[in-house]
C-alpha cells in the first residue's frame, strides 16, 4: 500500500499557489493507495477549499483531509465549531475527501485516524519566562500594550520579563477562530475524539495511521533563537495528544503538519513525521507498507 501525505498548502495565500499546483501534479501522477491532507489547505473562503482539494481530483487512490486552525477562521462572529462540524464535513464529501475529524477510514486492513488537534499550551517555552495569561490571550506583551483590548494584561508588570516586551507578535487565532469553548477545552474534545475513534479501529485493524494538524510530541516543536517564533511554539500542539498516541500499539505511523518544519521522532513503536511544508515550498511524504 502507497499512502502520501502533505500538509499546509495554503492556497488563498499567493504564494502557495503555484507551489501546490505543481505538488499536486506531482502527487497525481505518482499516484498511490491512500492521500492524506493535514489541514492549512485553505482559510476563510470555503470556494478555495473547493479549487485545492480539485487539484486532486485525478488521485487514483482514497482520498482524506483533516482540518487546519487556518480552516477554523472566520470573519463577522461565525462559528468556528459550527464551521469545523459541518461546513468543512459538506466540503470534502462534495469534493469526494473523507473527512477523518468525523469518523476513521479502513482500507485494506490499515485504518486511518485523525483530526485537527489543538493546543493547550504545554508546549510553550520556558525559556523566554512570558506569563500564561499571554498565550491564553494568544498575544506577546509588547503587542498587548498597543491594543486597547489586551492592555488590562500588561498592568500588573513584575512577572513580565524585560526581553519580553520586544515581542510585539500575535497568534492571528485570537482574531478568526471563534469557539464556544477554551483552547483547553477544545484540545480535550479533540484528543477525545482521537481516543474513541483509535478504540474504534484498534481490534479490527492490523495497523493504524493517525494524521493530526497540531504536533503530538515536544520532540517535534521546532525551536528558535527568534523570540516572536519563540512564542509562537506555544500554539503548535498538546502533549495530551501524544499521551492518547501512546495508549494505541497499532499506531505505527503519525503525521501532522502546522509547523512548517520538517522534523521526525520515534516513540516507542511509533515513527511520527511533520510534514513541514511552508509557504513557498510544498513537501510531502510517502510511505509504502
């Protein structure tokens, strides 16, 4: 069996486009059992949803898509949750994609598990000392003390590090995605989810591929001497995730993108893989069994 996986196309960013197009050639006509995409593949605009998963119409093969945190925004106060349940699900059925956040795939005795992921914050940095209630707020405290919004963070001063306020970045989550629920919260639906369709397909399957958009391991965050893509680690995934991974033997292979770092860790039994495409260069992954 022949599964590729790709992640972070971003085709309403101008960028990407031609970089995806030709990667979706590329993939079309090597062809395979099984094509994972890991979310990021669009943004607000469901039509360019549309024309990204067409690219691969001629995929000989099952076709599956997760969701990304850029696939979560929205604009004019919609509803990221309504929008992750049921518009992205309408999109991949009319594009002939299974959409893994709604239920697992079997083929051929492999089962395919996976979703959007999340982030809860354990993964920030130590090291730059920024309080949690940054990360929460999804702003830096040199941003925060510009916007009138997020100034109510920066007026009580003593555990804010000098260094800090030279980070004046913002995780644009804080303005597109609109959830009824905490980061927390939905990182923990997800992880859930995660569970109940690994249990699901783990006695019926010889083996399982699980495709997430967020990392599952530390070991996959990249780090960096730059301290706003410092911060911006914070946002990257859960160790939660990774803590369900490992509860499910038959999980051979992980794959997630979001971090636009290609980078790979072994846990366990486990060979986990993040794509790391970015904006201008499109990577996949090929994996025969």
């Amino acid at each position: 069996m022949r599964i590729i996986v790709t992640s972070d196309l971003h085709y309403d960013v101008a960028r990407s486009r031609e970089p995806t197009e030709r990667a979706a050639r590329e993939i079309c006509e090597l062809g395979g059992d099984a094509l994972m995409l890991l979310g990021d593949s669009a943004s607000i605009n469901l039509a360019i949803l549309d024309q990204v998963l067409r690219l691969f119409e001629s995929f000989p093969g099952a076709k599956m898509a997760i969701a990304g945190n850029h696939e979560l925004w929205t604009v004019g106060g919609q509803d990221s949750l309504y929008r992750y349940e049921m518009e992205l699900a309408e999109a991949c059925r009319r594009n002939g994609f299974h959409y893994l956040d709604a239920d697992p795939m079997r083929l051929n005795g492999v089962a395919f598990v996976g979703n959007v992921g999340w982030y809860d914050f354990s993964f920030r940095p130590s090291a730059i000392k920024i309080p949690l209630r940054f990360y929460q707020n999804k702003i830096a405290p040199g941003a925060a003390a510009h916007f009138p919004k997020h100034r109510h963070l920066v007026e009580h001063k003593e555990d804010i590090p000098p260094a800090a306020w030279d980070i004046t970045c913002r995780w644009m989550d804080g303005e597109r995605v609109r959830l009824p629920v905490s980061d927390v919260e939905f990182t923990h639906i997800a992880a859930a989810r995660l569970r109940r369709h690994l249990e699901d397909v783990t006695e019926s399957a010889e083996r399982i591929i699980v495709g997430l958009h967020h990392l599952p391991f530390a070991e996959l965050v990249p780090h960096t001497i730059v301290p706003a893509l410092e911060f911006a680690t914070g946002f990257l995934g859960s160790e939660l995730l990774g803590e369900t991974l490992l509860d499910f033997p038959k999980v051979s292979h992980v794959f997630c993108g979001h971090s636009h770092r290609a980078q790979t860790c072994r846990k366990g039994g486990m060979i986990c893989t993040a794509v790391g495409s970015t904006y201008r260069e499109k990577r996949y992954e090929v994996l025969d069994l």
